[in-house]
C-alpha cells in the first residue's frame, strides 16, 4: 500500500461532502452523479502505475459500474486494492470546547466482515484535531477510538489506515501544529499498544505538520524537517508505512512537502501520498457533470497522481 513509489487515492467523500463539492461545481448532486464521477477516477487509464488503494465510501463501495463490475471487483481487476471509509463523522466532545470526537464502532465488527467479504482490503478511520483544541483528554479519547477500530479491522483481516488529522486551518505557526501533532501521535500510539495492535499491520495517515492555511507558509524543507522530527518522536519504526493526507494545501505543495520528506536520511518508514482534494479537485473541475469531459478530468488525475508518486521515489 506504501510502497513501490505508489500511494492511495482518497476518494471516500461521505455522500453529504461529495454532494456539497458537486453542487460547488454546478454539478447537481444525485447518487448517479457521485457513481459517474468515482468511475471516471476509477478508470483512469494507468492509474495503478501510481496508485496502489483507493478509498471508497460505503455507497461507492456498493455501487457497479457501467460495465456491470462492482467497485471493488474493478479496483481489484484494474491492480488497485479497494478500502472502505468506516467511520460514521465526528460528533462534539462535551465539555472540551470545540473538540470532536470520531463515531462508527457500535456494529463495526458486523460491517468490517461483510466489507472483507465483498473484497475490501484495507479501511480508514479519520479523527480531527483542531491545534487549539486538542487537549489531551481529546487526544486520549480519540487514540482509544481509533485504536478499537484498528484492532477490530485486523480481527477481520483488514488493514487498517489509522488517521489522526490536525486541520491546518487558522493562522497558527509551525511550532503549533509541531505541538499538536506530537500530542496527538504520542497519546495514539499508547492507545494502539493498550489495544494490542500489530504496528506492523497498520497504515498512518497523518498531516503534515504546517503553518496554518492563514499564516506565512515555510520552506517545504521547513515543513518536512519539523514532520520529520515529530514523526521520529512518536512512531515507532514497526510501522511500515506513513501515507499522507493533503488537508487542503495545494497539489503543488503537498507534492512538495512530501518530495523533501523522502529525501530525508534515516527514515524507517515508507513515505507515500493518500491525498484526496491534492489528486482530485481539478478532475471534478474539469469534468463538471459532463461526460463529454471525462478524457480531459481523467488526464488532470493522472498528472497529479504522476507527481505525488514522483515525490516519493
Ligand atoms: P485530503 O487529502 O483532501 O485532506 O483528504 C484525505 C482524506 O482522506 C481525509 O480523510
């Protein structure tokens, strides 16, 4: 999944999200709408040159395409592993103001054992972090949720793709979301080694650590040496693989931020991209709800993935 100068392609929107990006591209949102748009990424051709996973959400996950093939039977024929998003959202924290916590694991076991049946390889689970709201007590209880879903994924054989995200949003500085990050990753890995996780089995999928969106941006080598040094104090080098997520910056610079952390020397870990706005944005843009316009979307996902894959070898 991490190797090989691949990464995974996050096309996992929730039915709400994907529908809201659609309508922001004059697209009307409807289930055949999301179902032609996941097909057109799904087949681009030679995607899986760059692209090892692709994230789908429980309605892709069960939807065909065209040709009569479900999702994860062409993701499988096409040399792409299918994965499921299997949280159900975040919901607040009471009492730690502004905190979220991540729901999905009443019936988790149930759901992961008919998505192992139906093909799925590997899933996901994102927790959020704001750097400002991410006290420990957020941290704790978002590891132990995260560390259920992990160790029930692996009952069912299932990789799971373990995703702490500290948003970029806010004016904050490098050393905040430095802070934040350590935090956060340190209180995750206790709560994986609690549960019993095999780190060996799993999948990161962090942020890189940046100034917020709204404050002065650094060097890409800035932000991958402050990645590098959170990482290096808090993952332990059982894990195999770090995919990261793009979290709204630019392809360009997540391309960037990700070409430098590759180059750094010493790193136990595999390095790779599991970005989903950073690969897909322009496609939406360019295919607009016309499949006149497919060629052309399909084109701008495939630069994108080429360059993330680039930035990894
Ligand atoms: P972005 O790369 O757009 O942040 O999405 C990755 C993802 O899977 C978020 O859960």
């Amino acid at each position: 999944m991490t190797g090989g100068g691949r990464g995974i392609l996050a096309a996992d929107e929730s039915v709400r999200t994907m529908s809201a990006r659609m309508k922001a591209e004059g697209v009307p949102a409807s289930e055949a709408a999301r179902r032609d748009y996941r097909e057109l990424l799904l087949t681009a051709g030679g995607l899986a040159e760059s692209v090892s996973g692709i994230i789908l959400c429980d309605e892709t996950f069960g939807q065909r395409l065209s040709d009569g093939r479900t999702f994860p039977e062409a993701a499988r024929e096409l040399g792409v592993l299918p994965g499921i998003k299997v949280d159900t959202g975040t919901t607040p924290l009471p009492g730690h103001d502004r905190a979220l916590v991540t729901e999905g694991l009443d019936g988790l076991g149930a759901r992961l054992a008919s998505y192992a049946e139906r093909g799925a390889a590997f899933a996901k689970w994102r927790a959020v972090f704001g750097v400002r709201s991410a006290d420990t007590y957020t941290a704790r209880a978002n590891g132990h949720t995260l560390a259920r879903y992990a160790a029930l994924c692996q009952q069912h054989g299932i990789v799971p793709i373990v995703e702490p995200e500290v948003l970029c949003d806010g004016d904050h500085g490098l050393p905040a979301c430095a802070e934040t990050t350590h935090r956060v990753l340190g209180r995750l890995f206790e709560e994986l080694d609690l549960a019993g996780v095999e780190l060996t089995g799993i999948v990161l999928k962090p942020n890189f650590v940046t100034p917020g969106l709204a404050a002065p941006a650094v060097a890409p080598s800035a932000v991958a040496a402050a990645t590098f040094e959170v990482l290096d104090g808090t993952v332990p080098p059982a894990v195999p693989g770090i995919a990261f997520l793009s979290g709204g910056h630019r392809t360009v610079d997540a391309c960037a931020f990700l070409r430098e952390l590759s180059a750094v020397p010493g790193r136990p870990w595999q390095v790779t991209f599991s970005f989903g706005r950073a690969l897909v944005s322009d496609a939406l843009h360019l295919w607009a709800g016309d499949a006149a316009n497919a060629p052309r979307a399909q084109e701008a996902l495939l630069r994108n993935c080429r360059e993330a894959a680039e930035a990894t070898r």
